[in-house]
C-alpha cells in the first residue's frame, strides 16, 4: 500500500515508568554526542549546535529552547515560550516520555532520519507535536486562550494545524507533516504514522464528538482525508490521497475516493 | 456530504450600510471584552492582548497592527505595512465590513471558533483574507509590484496563495486555509466557506479568464480541486478531495476525481 | 487535461555553456531594469528593492542575498546563509545556470508572471529550488547535517520538502509550491512544470531505490502523489489529484485514484 516513504514495523513494548529515566539519559547522551561530532566536522553549525543542543543539560531544556525560537514572534516573546514549555516539561514527565518516544518512532520507522539531533532540530512534524502535547496540557487546564495561541503559531510556523483538545499518544511520527489538520475531538493513539496533508475532520456536525478516532499503530499515507466520529481501528492502513467517511476495522487496509476496504485479518491485502 | 467542521447555515441578510457603523462598533466592543477578560485571566498573555488589541482605538488599527507584525521581514518592514494596511481600511469602509463579516461567519459556522478575539488574532484562513483585499485594492489602483510583493508574504507567512487579482466577496470562513490555492481570474461569492488544500486553478490555457467562478454560500470541503473557468452556482456544496472540472448547478453537490454530480434541488443529496 | 494555470510548451534547446554569460548578463540587466521601474512607480517599495536587488553587482548576489533573509533565523544567521549561498553560486556556475533556466520557464509557462523580478523575489517554488540545488550540492559533499539544516529551513519558510538528496534538473517551474514533497532518492529532469501540493513519495520500503524518477517535460497537476520507485515518461502529464502507483510512458496521461494512463503517442487524449 502506498504511504509515503515510511517502515511501518510493530514496535517492542514500551518502556515502563521505571525504565523511563534510564532511557531518557541514553536518547539524550546520543543527541549530544551526535552534535558533538557534527559540530566538529562543520564548524558553521558549531554555533547553532552550541545554542541549540550543547549548551543544554537535558532534552526538556534542550526542546524548550528551540520551540521557543521556531515559536517565538514580535509579541509573544522567546522567553515567555521557552518559561511556558520549560515548566510543562518539568511538571509532567509523561511529555518528554512521549518525546523520547516520538524521536526513536522517527528513527526506526522513517529510512531519511539519520539520527537523533535531525529529527530533534530538523523535523517540523515531531516539533510541532510536542509543542501541541504543551497547548493540549494548557486546554485541560482551563488556560484556553493561551492554547488556542500557541496553536496558532504552530499552525503559522509548521503548517501543522492540530486542536489543542485533540487527544494523540506516543510513539507517532508526523512523516513530512505540511498540512495536517486534526481537529476538537480526534483522537490519535499509540504508535501511528500519519504523512503530509492528512486530515482528521468534521462533516458539519453542529458541535460534540465529530472528528476521528484512530487506533494504535495505523497508518495514514499522504494527502489522506478521513471526516466524522469514525473510528479507525488498531493496525489499519489508509491509502494515499483515500476520504474516508466509514469505520475501517482493525488490520485492514482502505483506499480510494470514497474509500473503500480491501484486505483485513482473514484476507491481507499485498503491502508493498 | 463530508467537508470539514463546518456548520453551512443560511444567514440572515447582511446589513447596509447605515447599520455597519453600529455592526462594527458592536463587534469591536466584543473584542475588547474578550481581550481584556482573557488578560485578566491568563497575565501571560496580557502583554500580547494589549499590544494586538487592548492599545488600539478601533478594529481597523488593530488588525492593521497584527497584520503589520505577522507579514513584516528584514526588508519589507512593519511600519511600512501598518501604515499601507491603516491607510486601505481607512479609505474604503467595505474593507472593514467585509472583516466584520468574515469575522462573524467564522462565529456562526465554525464551531471551533470561541471568541470574535480568537478569529481575529489567530485564524491564519481569516488573516490571509484581510491581507488579500488590501492586495486586491492595490491591484485595482495599478500598484501592482506591491500587490504581488504582499501575496508573496501571504503565501509565505500564513501559506494560502490568492493572486491580488482574484474577487473575494463578504461573509468568508477560509477554515484552518493551509495550501489554499486561489488563481488570478477566480471569484468567489459571499458567505462562501472554504476548507484548507482548496484550488481554485487554471487548465493550461494561454491566458485570460481561466480561473472558477464560484457562487454565494458554496461550502468546498478540504482538498477539492476546482480547474477552468467552471461556474460553481449558488449553494453548491464540493465534497473533500473532489476534481472538479465542470459546471456544478445551484444547490447541487459534487463529488469524486472527477467530480460527479450526486443531488439538486429536486432530487437533493443527503447532507450530513 | 486539469493541471493548474501552466502553458506547458516545448521549449527551444537551453543554451550552451559558451553562451550561458550572455544569456545570465541579459536576464539580470532585465531584472535591474524591471526593479528600477519598479521602485519609481512604487516608493514604498524603493528601499525593499534596493536591498534585494538594485544595490547588488550580479544574480548570484542578489540570490544568496534573498535566500539568506527568507531563510535565516534566530540561531541560523543570515550573514552565514549569505556566504553559504554565495560560495556555492561562485564556485559552481551550474547553480546560477539553472536558477536562470528556472526564471525563463516560469516566465512562459506561467500567465501570472508577469516579470522575472517578481519571480525572483515572489516566487516561492523558485526560490525553495534554488536553496534546495545549493543543499543538494552540500550533501554531494558529504556536508550533511548542514544540507539537512537548510532543508528544515526550506521546510519551514516555503512549505516546500524537498530532501537534500534528491536531484532536480533545470527549467524547472514549482508553481504556487506550497506542500510540495519531494523524497531522498527522487530525481526530476529538465522543463517540468510541478504543481503545488504534489508528492514524490514512497511505498514504505525498507531503504534504498525507493522514489520517482521523473522525465524531461513532465507535467504534475496539483494534488497528485506519485510513489515508489516509478518511472514517468518524458512529456507525460500527470492529473490534478491523481494517485500514480504505475509507470506512465512518456507522452502519455495518467488521472484518477489510483492512475489509470488516457492517451499516449498512438492515441493522445484531448489536453484543455
């Protein structure tokens, strides 16, 4: 099935609580080391890599420094931003869990990260999710109009427009990620991966639940549009450029305009 | 039919020109309250609010000031586009109404929007639109390098793309508007509302009118490409992902690649 | 057929390279000549003009000027993305044989241009291809996480993916641009008119050889996805919205979802 330019490999268990930290240092001990060596061998990056990375003691630091510059406008400062994401961070380790999630979903599932750093600098779909994973805290927290205001930003500065009320897990990857719109009341599980121009819309329903639900471990190819309370089931694959307006069981495959189903558990289809 | 987040309602006729002043006035002092509520309530924000609403005496001001800020580079500066901004509100009050519309249709059909201030300072669809009309003005008065340099920063800044030269009318909700593509000789009617990745684009002819004429409150959901010089008429609803490349009657739906006409006025389509 | 607002046409043979200076010194007087115009007509634009192009002794100058402002950032300077830009235009004359090839094939292709000014300073196709050739080149060099960081940039500022490795011929038009997605081992030859939204992805192969190898003189509507290692036909044009799984023979048309061919050599489809 086409889906863009992704590995879409059933995943080890997570880490538990436990084992977080340990992992979490060991992430974070790449991503410097990974700097450190480029740095050394391209001295105009060394400055960048100072200020971005090395100067950094830990990955919450680290990523709170720089969404607070891709953020960052002539009114809504740098510092304000990086205070903002710095204490969500620090208040809910289950955000940078999702981090360090997110950065090994890149390295595993996509052939064009080589490394850590690339996807921590480089790649606007895993930045603007942890910076939607910030706004989304700040919705439950009743502090609505700060949300709604750094939803727009990233909307402005990644073309990716995700609701701070929409509800995504860890371990996703954002392949690409010009265009992605989710909105309210969809919800992304655990270990997807969504590609470029996909949306997660309504049909015009006046208000209440109106958006998707997507299970663990689906994947959305490219330009896929997939409307209403529908629910995509676990380790499901949307085609490329598919609208999808029904329910798609677990395992199976939809493609098409409209989408309709074409493999499942007892009849896979051919995956390339 | 599937299209977005949008609740498409008939509105009630819009007001002449003796009732704008008192529209406007109306619209404005909700902004206010909205901005100094929020302040009040979120003092991260309170720096912000004053300086995008709270300091300015009118909506023309404020909107010319957030849009100075946004479009503004190291070369194209925000004082200069303040004052190119001010001076268009200021001298011809339809651009203003035509904000007060748009800012109302984004209340009434979106039911994400929560505040007129919410519209306003964060919808990029919204945006785009105000800054396109200026740029339409001066494509009108022959001041056309300028026109094309403030499409570029639109396109850039807020990546919706609508040559100066296109005819936008009142009442328009661009929602989330990422990749919204509009050609030189398109025109789209009033209380339209149009959903992000929408083309309204050429077939390949030489020149001349070669762009969609799209009617009053056509609802065109995400992705739908519209190409030629088709008339899509009063009503018409466009489904997500469509390729339209004929006419589409009044109050008629379409939908597929290539689009298909699937209800009318006699024989009306179920719209969910 | 629906390809957006393109004259595709045969191009007469590009130049060679004994007569590329003559061909780039007549380009770059007229682009002097349409800004001077330019900035007395409008003097709200004269500074913006002499800064981007007026005050700078060639194309090379006034290009990796450009580039260096749209692309910089708090933490990636433009000082340094000037010299960057400008080492490699000076040492590589392909580069700004190319960016002039891209300026002649916008110029008659697109109807909207309506100067090679307002390409060079508007166009953000044009402008995305050309800081993609300088990173391209980085990674030929083995500079990676440098051609990486200018490809984020790219991203970020354009809409417009293209990695770093890709290769892209000459006379290229990107029109309107936005959300183009161009993957690691895609190649697209010269004169190919590609439009807005257009993805050259993959199929989710592990690795390797793994993304579409486009012909000389291809067209690509906007909206279409083109995936996996596939090979579209020299002159092939490609319709608004497709999804192409297949190779396409060259003079050959492909549309719907997913791609079946309409016309070929034997048996052309009727083209708008």
């Amino acid at each position: 099935m086409p889906a863009g330019e992704l590995r879409h490999l059933p995943q080890s268990s997570p880490p538990n609580a436990a084992e977080f930290d340990e992992e979490e240092a060991w992430v974070w001990s790449q991503i410097k080391a990974e700097a450190r060596r480029d740095a050394e061998a391209e001295p105009a990056l060394a400055s960048y890599l100072y200020s971005t990375i090395l100067s950094h003691s830990s990955l919450e630091r680290s990523l709170s420094f720089h969404l607070g510059n891709k953020l960052c406008s002539s009114t809504l400062l740098s510092t304000l931003l990086y205070d903002l994401f710095l204490n969500a961070f620090s208040s809910d380790p289950s955000l940078c869990s999702a981090a360090v999630a997110d950065l090994r979903a890149a390295r595993v599932r996509d052939p064009a990260c080589v490394s850590f750093s690339h996807c921590l600098l480089n790649y606007k779909g895993f930045l603007a999710c942890q910076a939607h994973r910030v706004a989304h805290k700040l919705w439950t927290q009743q502090r609505r109009p700060l949300a709604l205001a750094l939803h727009s930003r990233i909307s402005d500065v990644f073309a990716v427009d995700i609701h701070p009320a929409a509800k995504i897990g860890k371990g996703i990857l954002f392949d690409h990620a010009t265009g992605v719109v989710v909105g309210e009341t969809a919800v992304i599980g655990n270990n997807c991966s969504i590609l470029h121009h996909v949306t997660l819309g309504g049909t015009g329903k006046v208000g209440g639940d109106r958006h998707p639900k997507i299970g663990d471990g689906v994947l959305i190819g490219a330009g896929a549009t997939i409307l209403g309370d529908v629910k995509i089931g676990e380790g499901a694959k949307i085609g490329s450029g598919s609208v999808v307006l029904i329910d798609v069981p677990p395992k199976t495959t939809a493609v098409g305009n409209p989408a309709r189903l074409v493999g499942g558990k007892e009849k896979p289809a051919q995956h390339e």
